[in-house]
C-alpha cells in the first residue's frame, strides 16, 4: 500500500473530520448493514476504522481517483481482518469500504441517496433525521450522521467547492451540486436542531414538454399552446409553490428558444439547463467576511441588459429585480421567462406588484399593474398534487387593463374529477376555448392555425 504512506498530521488538520464508520450503508439488496444489525462489521467497524486511518495518508488518498481508492481500502481492511482475526466477509469489507470512500471524496452517507435517480430532493434535519422524497411522497430514511460536526463538514464541503462559505457568522448559503442539483445550507443558530441541508437533485433526464405530456403532468393540446408561446417569444411567468416543478417546466419551455438566440440567465445558485448553444449562466455572489463584494440578482439583470441578450431568464423572481425584469421585457427583450411563488395567477401578479415595490421607486399602483400588463404575456400556474404528481393547473393570459385593474383570461384550467382505486387523482387539462390574446403574434410566426386548432 506505498501509494497511502503514513498519514502526516499536519495535512490533517485540513481535511473533513472523517465519522467513524457509524453512518447507514449503500442500500444494496444484498448484505447491508441495516438488514443485518448484529453482524461482525457493525461490532468490529469503529476497532479497524481506526486501525485503517492509522495506514492512510488522507492528502494522498483523496487525489486518487474513486475506483482505485476503493480498491486499496478494500486491501487495507483484508490485511487489518486477517491480522486481528475478525469475522467479517468480503461483502461486508466492501460495505465498509464503500463507506470510507465516500467520506473521504462524497457526501459521506448522502451519496448513496444521491445515486438512486428515483430520489428528487434529500432533506437532513440534523445528524438524526434524514427525509427524501420519492415520487412526489416525503418518506423518512434510516440514514444517520455521527453526529453535527459530520453534518457541518459535509454542508462545508458542498459550499466551498463553489467558493461559499458557511458557519455561525454566514450560517445561510445557497450551492451547487458538480451535478447541477441545489442545495440550501442553513446552520445553527439559525436552524435549532442542527445543521439543515436541503438538496433539490438534477435529474440527468431532460424533461421535455413532449416527455410532460407523456406523464399526464400536461395534455397534448396543453403541450402545443406552451410550445407555441415559446417559439412566438412571448414574456412567460411560471407560477407555483415551493416544489411544484417550476425549474423543470422552465427548462422544458426554454426548449423553444432558437439556437441562434443569445440567452442570459441569472440565479442564486445555477440550476437551469439549457441545451442552446449560446447560453450565459450568470450567479449572484455573497458578502464576504468583511461584508463588501456582495452581487445581487438585480445586479445581475441591470448589467445583463448591456450583454445584447436576446432573452433574459430568471432562475427566481423574488425581489426588487421585478423592475429591471419588466423594463427588460418591455423593451424589446421579447421571450424573457422568470419563476416566483404564488398559488394562483392573480395572486402572482400581486406578488410582482409587491416586488416592484420593493425597488424603492415610488411608482403608482396603476402605473405598476400596466407596466406588467403589457410586460407578462403568459402565467403558468404548476402545482404538486396530493398523489404526488405535478401538474399545470392554470394557462392564464394577460389582455391588458381596465380602469386599474389587470384583465386575465383563462386559456386552460385542470378540472378535478376525483381519484382511481390507486389514489392518483384524475382530472381534465381543459381548453376555455377563447381566442388567445396573443393570436396575432402567433400569425406572424405562422403559427395562428395551430394555435387555433390546439384552443379548440
């Protein structure tokens, strides 16, 4: 084992403090330790965890790359079974192995919730508690930290591989996973029981709108309408609660931009994945210890209008950017999109209003509602029902204004029917049958007809 050496306390004192082998194990259908709690690993873990860290040089073991690491630990743990006489056999030294591995390069005992693609969002309440959701449903896991300082240091590792920070001075952070997937750190003495991370997984399969359509989370005639007012460039606002899908449908409707578009989007944390290929991700920047260097999402929006961008996307809309987001929209940044939190579409153009009002500009309500008016084409309402499947519940058009009001039509609404004999719940994506505001763009495009025909 030359390639480990003999670990050098001075380079430890930079590592991750590693667990001991205490954490839950790959959920492997054979031979995991949370199947079988009285083997031989779980009684004789902490004796060669400790032998094992003895023999390894954590500097050097953390540049190998994963399989070889695996490899040798897998060496080292035979080698300490064999001269202390242990009962334990090669599924469980491999079991350990896995374990030790991922500490020292992973996310220690989240990684093998990180793999399982049928996982959508991992949620660590403290070292106890681990929830995930699985198919739109929250379930709690059996996986375990050792204790906070484990909790901490995986949360530091996520957040400082993007250059963020995160402790009792800066104990909120928004990051990134390598894989494009956001997390959300919060810290004591912020968060009471502990260190919270909350990961949002990417999912390495696109999600198109024609996939959507085949998942029942839109219908065919849905998929047309959001597919033409893509292509036509109409300014779209996706509405919805916190895990609704709003990102995703975001993504699926970017699909329409033409690869000859220069695209801007900007994002506390870079999520979104566009395919065009000529995209620039912008990311806003916290304070620094010092409290200076800060670079917000309106910062981002006022210097993204001097890039030339043909569209501008927002990750989120939940500030004074609304401003700078309609300005944008309404001068000639056609097909510009944006996310917020609402319930409803009326209530999202309520929460714009609000939002533009935090800018500080003392503008009259008439003035802000018809600034949005001719700003926002199309409200995009998403839910995640009780069944656990997203769904859009409103495609809600904005026609201009009347006195000081907003006028909105419906151009599709769900219409609940009930539920089958499995709890999933059955529905209508059901046409309004109005003309759409938007028609005359759509000819210009030479798309009216199918709008049209989609509407009817």
């Amino acid at each position: 084992m030359a390639m480990f050496g003999r670990r050098n306390p001075e380079d430890e004192k930079s590592e991750i403090p590693l667990p001991a082998p205490t954490t839950k194990a790959e959920p492997e259908p054979a031979a995991t330790i949370e199947e079988k709690p009285n083997s031989k690993i779980a009684e004789n873990k902490d004796r060669i965890y400790g032998l094992l860290m003895e023999q390894i040089d954590l500097t050097t073991a953390s540049r190998l790359p994963r399989d070889d690491l695996k490899k040798q630990i897998v060496d080292l743990i035979g080698e300490i079974v064999m001269e202390q006489k242990l009962l334990i056999n090669q599924a469980e030294q491999q079991i350990m192995a896995t374990q030790i591995v991922d500490d020292m390069l992973g996310l220690g005992p989240l990684e093998p919730l990180l793999k399982d693609e049928a996982i959508t969002d991992i949620m660590v309440n403290g070292a106890n508690q681990v929830y995930i959701e699985r198919k739109g449903k929250l379930i709690l896991t059996d996986v375990k930290f050792r204790d906070e300082q484990h909790v901490m240091g995986i949360a530091q590792r996520i957040v400082t591989a993007i250059g963020r920070r995160v402790d009792e001075s800066s104990p909120i952070c928004d990051a990134r996973l390598m894989d494009g997937s956001r997390v959300n750190v919060i810290a004591q003495p912020l968060s009471i029981k502990g260190c919270s991370i909350s990961i949002r997984k990417f999912s390495a399969k696109k999600i198109t709108l024609d996939i959507m359509a085949e998942q029942n989370n839109i219908s065919a005639n849905l998929c047309k309408v959001l597919k033409i007012a893509g292509k036509v460039r109409l300014n779209i606002i996706i509405s919805g609660g916190t895990g609704s899908g709003k990102t995703t449908l975001l993504n699926a409707l970017s699909q329409m931009i033409d690869h000859g578009e220069r695209v801007v989007t900007i994002e506390d944390a870079a999520e979104l994945q566009l395919q065009q290929p000529h995209v620039v991700p912008l990311e806003t920047r916290p304070a620094n210890l010092e409290g200076h260097g800060e670079i917000t999402m309106r910062d981002l929006v006022k210097n993204a209008l001097r890039m030339r961008p043909d569209r501008i996307i927002l990750g989120e809309v939940r500030g004074s950017e609304a401003i700078d987001l309609l300005q944008a929209m309404n001068t000639g940044h056609d097909g510009s999109m944006g996310t917020l939190h609402a319930n409803t579409p009326r209530e999202a153009l309520t929460r714009l209003e609000n939002m533009v009002g935090m800018a500080g500009i003392n503008l009259p309500s008439k003035a802000v509602r018809t600034q949005i008016s001719s700003a926002v084409g199309l409200i995009v309402q998403i839910s995640r029902m009780r069944d656990g499947i997203r769904r859009i519940t409103h495609v809600t058009e904005l026609v201009g204004m009347e006195g000081d009001v907003i006028i909105t039509q419906d151009l599709f609404l769900f219409e609940f029917q009930g539920e089958d004999e499995n709890g999933r719940l059955m529905g209508e994506f059901k046409s309004t049958g109005l003309r759409p505001h938007f028609t005359p763009k759509a000819a210009y495009y030479g798309l009216d007809k199918n709008l049209i025909e989609a509407m009817s």
